[in-house]
C-alpha cells in the first residue's frame, strides 16, 4: 500500500483557510480526548482517485501525516468509507494478519481501531478514526453509539471545510467568523470533556 | 433446497377458481419443536452466500468455499464474475467464519460488493443482492446496508422475490439509528447486536423493525492472513442468525421464510412458551464455540 504527499493546493488535501485547520484538528483532538486514545485521525475520501487523505491528526503521526494519500479501497478505513458503516476491531498488533503496510508506513501499528464514517446527508465524505483507545473504551455497543455521536459533529467539520474549497455551487458553508465560532464551540466541548470525570 | 409447493404451478394467482383445495397439496414438515428446530441441523445441503466485501481462500475457520464471484460495474453496466481475490478487508471473512462455526457443514459462497470503486455502490449491492436471489441460494448474508433512499423501493422488490421464492434475507440493522435499507423490511429477517456474554444466545425484539439480536459485541472473528481479531456490530451479530436459519433449513428443509422467521422467534431465549418453562435458554447450545 503506497502513502504519498500531494501539493496543498489539491482540492482534496488539507485546508489552507487556518480556521478550517483548527476546526479539524479540534475534532481529532476532542477524539483523541474522548476515548483516551494515542491517536485520532480525520480523512476525506478522494472518489475520483479512490484514495483517502489525511486532512488531520492528533498524537501519532501527527506532525508528517497531514496530506498523505492511502487507497480506499482495503483496510478498515476502506471498509468504513464505502459501507457508511462505523466498526471497531481488537487485537490487530497480536496478528501477524493485520494489512500492516499503512500502518507502518504512518510509523505506528496499531492494536485497536476504531472508525466511523463522515457523511454529507447519504454520501460518505471521510473517515473519523481512533487509534488504541484506553481499554475501557474498547469493544463495546456504547462505545460504537459514542463514535457514532462524535462523528456527526466531525462531519459536520468536514462538510463547512470541503463546501468552503469547493465553492459556493457545493453549498453555502460558513462565512469566516462562522467558522471561528464553530471551531470555539468544539474547544468548549473539548474542554468539557476532558474535565468530565470518566464514566 | 427449495421445492415446489403445489401440483399446479401456475406462475400467478390472484384467486382460487377452477381448482379445488385437493389440486394444490403442499408438502410440509411438522412444526418442530422450537429448541429442536435449531438443534437439529448442521447446515448440510444448504446453500449460503455472503454478499459483502469477499472472503478469503482457506481460511482455518471459514474452509472451504464453493464460489466466489465479484460485481464489476463500469461502462458496459453491472455484471457478476467469478474471482479468486479474496477479501479486500476481513469484514467478509468475519462473517463467513461466524456463519461457519453455526452451520459448520453448509455449503458457503462469497459474492463481493465491496472494495472495487467507490462511485456506485449502490448499484453493485444491488447487483450482488439481486444475483444471489436469482441464483436461489437458501440464506443470503448481508451485514451490508444502504441509506441511499432511491434504491429503498428497489430493494423492497427484491426482499419480496426473495421471500416468495424460498430465499432468506438475514440483513444487518445500520449500527447508528439511521434510515437504511433493506433491514427495515418484513421480508427480510433484520438483527442487530446484544450485549450479553452467551456466544450463542438470541433474542426476539418485541419492538421491530430490528426482529433478532444476536451476538455483536467483542466478537472473535476470521480475519485476513488466516487469523482472527475482536470487533464489535451488527455486522457480526447477522451471520450469527443466518448460521441458525442454514441449521433449521438443513433439518426441515420444507420449511418457508415465514415458517423460519417463526421458528427463529420460538426459539429465542426471551420467548416463553408456557410449556417450556421460565428459565433462560441458549438456543445455540450446540452450536460449537
């Protein structure tokens, strides 16, 4: 599996606007903080090239992964981005048979994956995922409707960023002081949850 | 193993006139007891396909498969294909290993909707779902939904096909409270997850559209390289359902999806029978672990 670099001015790599990038990596961020987990990633599926891209990452990886570019097409980020389906799995380090190229290419394998899609109404626009989970928030139904509920706000992220690149024929987006506001109201969440005791 | 129902095999009915009850017999099995319905089987002789992203060539707890096939769209349309590329992500060899280790000695098939391209998936779900059908396999696996509501109706006609002609539908519930499809049908037999720690427990929702829940969370399943990993979802509850409904099939295989829907409901652990007792059971409890 090939990880590449594009330019940033790829309509598919990672946003130039700074409100956009903080809005983003606040989502991988509150994630990570959520599910006390190593690291957390959010990607945008590029249809036309089969391909998801990195658009932000928060812990491992973090400070050369943004715009690397993996196939859609395998693994279970594939698997997510064209079921429309979220997906936890265990146990990936201890077994020889997890598609290891990703992940070593990214320098960091794994034992537990959690991800969800990021949709435009019906339409997948990328992956949320989360990278080894603190055991308690491993494997369970309420963990999956969690993922769930936190990538409904992540998608939300993904859609001002792509609907802000694209245009306004792709919808209306944001103007920029809307942007700074929704970014502010993710760090108060953030902050919120991280001073939340643990369940 | 479906078998023709009435002597007269007109293709359409829509009153009874010029026959009379003795020109249409119906060969049926006795109801079975509902424990035993499930006990019974192994699965032999019926014929399973699941219908997801493939699955992969010998695997210790898949074994063997009887045919792969894979849906290719591209300017010329939909079409199915015979394939030996396996699986694209392990979620297809999951649940063929669960559905396996239910039914160990069914006859298993893969038909891969997932992992070619990204535009049109809808449409190659639809063409596997709809090839399955056509090739009269007994139970179709799908852990596989779509929330792509033009296709609803679509897939509402082939859930109907299905279930008229003798082909069960065991399709996963979206794991997220969303629209989707085709779980929500009454043709189709939905399941989604529970929580409970008995490997070989289900249940009987009292309040559908999802009917059963099955086994879905922390799963140990088949996965690629020939090994097995712990997920979590509907996805793996599903082939949990559809082993069951391939064990009944093999020892009554008379019976009609809703004879099966009704066996897989008596057999739940939260339906009490008054002659059966009070207590819990695993209706899987021959099922190996």
């Amino acid at each position: 599996m090939s990880v590449e670099n594009r330019s940033v001015t790829d309509p598919s790599g990672p946003p130039d606007d700074p409100s956009a990038r903080e809005l983003l990596q606040s989502v991988v961020e509150v994630a990570r903080a959520i599910f006390g987990a190593q690291a957390s990633s959010v990607f945008l599926l590029d249809e036309e090239a089969g391909e998801l891209v990195f658009q932000a990452v928060s812990g491992r990886g973090e400070e050369f992964l943004v715009g690397r570019r993996f196939p859609a097409d395998r693994g279970i980020a594939g698997w997510v981005a064209a079921s429309a389906e979220p997906m936890i799995v265990d146990d990936l380090a201890a077994n020889a048979s997890f598609d290891r190229s990703l992940a070593q290419s990214t320098a960091y394998v794994p034992d537990a994956i959690m991800a969800a899609p990021l949709m435009d109404d019906d339409r997948v626009l990328g992956v949320l995922e989360v990278l080894d989970p603190a055991p308690q928030s491993r494997s369970s139904l309420s963990d999956l409707d969690l993922l769930f509920l936190f990538a409904r706000q992540a998608s939300i992220a993904l859609r001002i960023v792509t609907r802000q690149r694209t245009g306004p024929a792709a919808g209306p987006g944001l103007a920029p002081e809307r942007r700074t506001e929704a970014a502010e109201l993710v760090r108060r969440l953030e902050r919120l949850l991280v001073d939340a005791p643990h369940a | 193993m479906s078998t023709p129902t009435a002597a007269n095999d007109r293709a359409l009915t829509w009153s009874l006139r010029d026959r009379r009850p003795e020109d249409i017999p119906v060969a049926a099995d006795p109801f079975p007891d509902p424990d035993a319905a499930v006990s019974a089987g192994t699965g032999r002789g019926v014929r399973v396909c699941v219908v997801d992203s493939g699955v992969e060539r010998d695997h210790p707890a898949v074994g063997r498969i009887d045919g792969s096939w894979v849906v290719v769209k591209d300017d010329d349309g939909v079409r199915v294909e015979a394939t030996d590329t396996g699986d694209t992500c392990g979620h297809g060899t999951a649940c063929a290993g669960i559905v396996r280790r239910v039914a160990p000695e069914c006859e298993l098939s893969s038909v891969r909707v997932l992992g070619e391209r990204f535009s049109g998936t809808g449409e190659v779900l639809m063409g596997g779902l709809r090839w399955a059908v056509r090739q009269g396999f007994d139970v179709v696996n799908l852990s596989l939904s779509t929330t792509r509501t033009r296709f609803a109706q679509e897939l509402r006609e082939l859930a109907d096909e299905a279930y008229f002609n003798r082909t069960v539908i065991v399709a996963s519930a979206h794991n997220t409270p969303v629209e989707s499809f085709p779980w929500r049908f009454a043709s189709v037999v939905s399941v989604g997850s529970h929580h409970e720690d008995d490997p070989g427990l289900h249940l009987y929702n009292p309040r559908p559209p999802v009917e059963f829940f099955a086994p879905g969370q922390n799963v140990e399943v088949a996965w690629l390289g020939g090994k097995t990993i712990r997920t979590t979802g509907n996805s793996f509850a599903t082939p949990f359902i559809t082993g069951l409904a391939a064990r009944i099939l093999s020892a009554y295989p008379r019976m009609t999806p809703f004879q099966l829907k009704s066996a897989l409901y008596l057999s739940a652990a939260n339906v009490r029978l008054p002659h059966v007792g009070s207590g819990p059971r695993s209706a899987a409890d021959g099922v190996h672990q």
